[in-house]
C-alpha cells in the first residue's frame, strides 16, 4: 500500500457527513491538526459544543471512510469550537442561557438543575448556575456552598463548587433562614443584577433555576433573558401533567425555545431487589411531551440517595457518580445538549 497523502485523506473526508448537518466535516470547517504518516493518521475534529452526544456517531464515520482508502488506524482527538457567527451569543462571555421551569414547587427543579450543571462540568464545559428562585433558594444547601461571594471591581464573584460557577441570593442574605419578602418588579432587578454584575468569566452554560409558578415572574424573566431555551421539570401525577400543559403554553406564548421535558420522581428502584416500581402514573413526562410536540429528555427516578445528596451538599453525581442515578442525569444532560446545540445550528448553517 503506497504512502497516503494530506489531500487524499481530505478528500475522504468529504465523505464524512456530520449525523445532524448533512454536511461533511470539511466543508463544515471541522476538522483540524490533520497529521497523515504513511496509513497512520491522526486529526482533531471541532466540535460546535464539548461532550457533544454525536461524538461516537462521528467518529465510526470517519473510521469507515478512511478504511476505504487504506488508512489503518485513526487517531481522534475532539476541540469545541462555538460557531460565533451563525449563533449570537447570549449575554458577554455567554454561549447559552438555558432555563430550568416548572409548573409548580417541589417537583424537584433545583435537584435537576444541580445535577445537570455538574454533569455539564464533567463533559468538559464551563458553567454557571444562578438560582433565581429568590422566595426559596436552596442551590447553596444543595451544592454544600455558604460563603459570601467576594466582591472585585464593583462585581460579585461566584462561589464556586463542583466545577460550577454559583450565584443565589441565599449568599446574600444576612441569614439565610430569613424570609425574602419582595415584590415581582424588585425580583425582575436583582435577576438582571445577577446577570449583568456578577462576574461569570466565559461559559458555556448559564443554567437558571427559575421561580416556581406560571405567574408573571417567571414568565417577564423569560422575556428579559436571551434564553436559548427552557427545559421543564414534571412529576408523573396526572395534577403535575396539566400544570406541565400550562408551564409549556406560557413559554411558548412568551417565544421561548423548549427544549424539552424531564420527568422526575419517575419511577423507583428498590435498593434490594432493583425492582422498578413506577408510584406515580410513569410516563406521563412522555405523554405531555407527545401532545405538545417536545423532546423528552429522560427520566430520573425517585430515590432516596437522591434526596441525600441535595441535602448534604454533595448531589449524587458528585457522591456517587458511578450510580444509576446519576447516569439518568448523565442522559438528560445529553439529550439537553444535543437540542440545545445540534438542532438550532442546523436551522442556521442550512439558511446559509
Ligand atoms: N428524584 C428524586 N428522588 C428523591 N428525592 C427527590 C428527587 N428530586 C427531588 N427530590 C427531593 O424533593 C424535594 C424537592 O426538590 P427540589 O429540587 O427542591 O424541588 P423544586 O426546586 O422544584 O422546589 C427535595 O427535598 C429534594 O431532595
Ligand atoms: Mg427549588
């Protein structure tokens, strides 16, 4: 087999589509560091997103086109390269803004929006996440963070905890047993405040742990934050559902992007006999997601490690990253990332 060259494994690559796209790697501008030693070759492919779910997808398909031409072993490596200018950025130093709603309280919107903020982390990305919930905040607690957030140049820096950026008022009250007594208008301030003077360096992900309600607060939060979505927690029971129905209308009367469903609470397994017994009617994430037309981004169960790990601190995919549980969380945030990511770069890179 003769010695290949630069150009005819480029040309091989005109051949790799990228699975979302339809596109191929090179006109796409993905592919960099292309290094070609005799049949050995090596190649860094930049990804628009860290932890892309596409990633195996990719990969296999460059391995069988570069077979074809007698290339016998392929080195990967992946970079993230955001594409600036098909997607605006959402605030300075901000790739994505993304929402964590519910319909209603205790459906369990500040555990998802932990653990996806953690598992966002560890796929390599940079976040942030700010609990707009100024009634009740409990992502201090759940994250096992009670310092004050220093201040330097007239801006708040967040306290940091397991790879993620935090910024609650929790932090900021004089106790945090007291009681925030505000009114909707002086929420809708400290909300842009914290988005505007808090120092949130570059990131990729500024998760927000949104208010409870289908009132007015969240909805005028939606509006005044370049959200690139919303992803929205349920609980299985019927009640939950049709708040779902209700939370999902207001987001999409207020133009906000949905990126899709996650049922908590979902089903439970039990610890001795790994029995799957759904308590509430399971499914029902699904169903509203089907009625509306929404992904459905996964299912967390109920589970009492769960529960622990936001109270002491120590959410379980930190404590436990090796668990079932915390691979649930594992795949909403995949399926979290590829809607947020994948899909909207389509819309753009195809118009052009
Ligand atoms: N999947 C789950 N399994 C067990 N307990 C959970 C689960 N999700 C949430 N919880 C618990 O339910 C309570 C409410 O959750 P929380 O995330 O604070 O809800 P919200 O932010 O929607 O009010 C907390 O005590 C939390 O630890
Ligand atoms: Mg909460």
């Amino acid at each position: 087999m003769s010695t290949l060259t630069q150009e005819q494994v480029m040309a091989a690559l005109r051949h790799v589509q990228e699975p979302e796209l339809n596109q191929d790697l090179v006109t796409l501008g993905m592919i960099e560091d292309l290094k070609v030693d005799d049949t050995v070759v090596s190649l860094t492919v930049m990804l628009t997103t860290p932890g892309c779910p596409l990633k195996a997808e990719i990969h296999d398909r460059i391995f069988t086109e570069l077979a074809k031409i007698g290339v016998t072993s392929v080195n990967v490596g992946w970079g993230h390269k955001p594409r600036g200018q098909a997607l605006p950025v959402a605030l300075p130093g901000i790739q994505h803004v993304i929402a964590i709603g519910s319909g209603k309280g205790g459906v369990g919107k500040s555990t998802v929006s932990v653990n996806l903020a953690i598992s966002l982390s560890e796929m390599g990305a940079r976040v942030g996440l700010l609990d707009a919930d100024i009634y009740g905040p409990s992502i201090p607690m759940m994250m096992g963070a009670d310092e004050r957030p220093r201040q330097l140049n007239n801006k708040l820096v967040p306290v940091e905890r397991h790879g993620v950026k935090l910024m609650s008022m929790g932090f900021l009250l004089p106790n945090p047993e007291d009681p925030v007594i505000w009114r909707g208008p002086m929420l809708h301030g400290v909300i842009q405040q914290f988005l505007n003077e808090v120092d949130w360096g570059e990131l990729d992900y500024l998760l927000i742990d949104m208010p409870p309600g289908t009132g007015d607060v969240p909805l005028s939060l939606s509006q005044s934050i370049p959200l690139s979505g919303v992803v929205i927690v349920i609980t299985p029971q019927p009640v939950a559902a049709s708040i779902g129905m209700k939370t999902l209308k207001m987001f999409e009367t207020a133009k906000v992007p949905i990126l899709g469903i996650v049922e908590n609470m979902s089903y439970f397994v039990c610890p001795s006999c790994t029995t799957e017994t759904n308590i509430f009617s399971r499914g029902g994430g699904r169903v509203v997601a089907d009625a509306k037309k929404v992904p459905f981004l996964g299912e967390v169960p109920l589970d009492p490690k769960i529960r622990e790990g936001g109270d002491t601190g120590a959410p379980v995919t930190v404590s436990e990253p090796q668990s079932p549980q915390a691979e649930a969380f594992r795949k909403v945030t995949a399926a979290m990332v590829e809607q947020v990511h994948c899909q909207p770069l389509m819309a753009a890179v195809t118009t052009v």
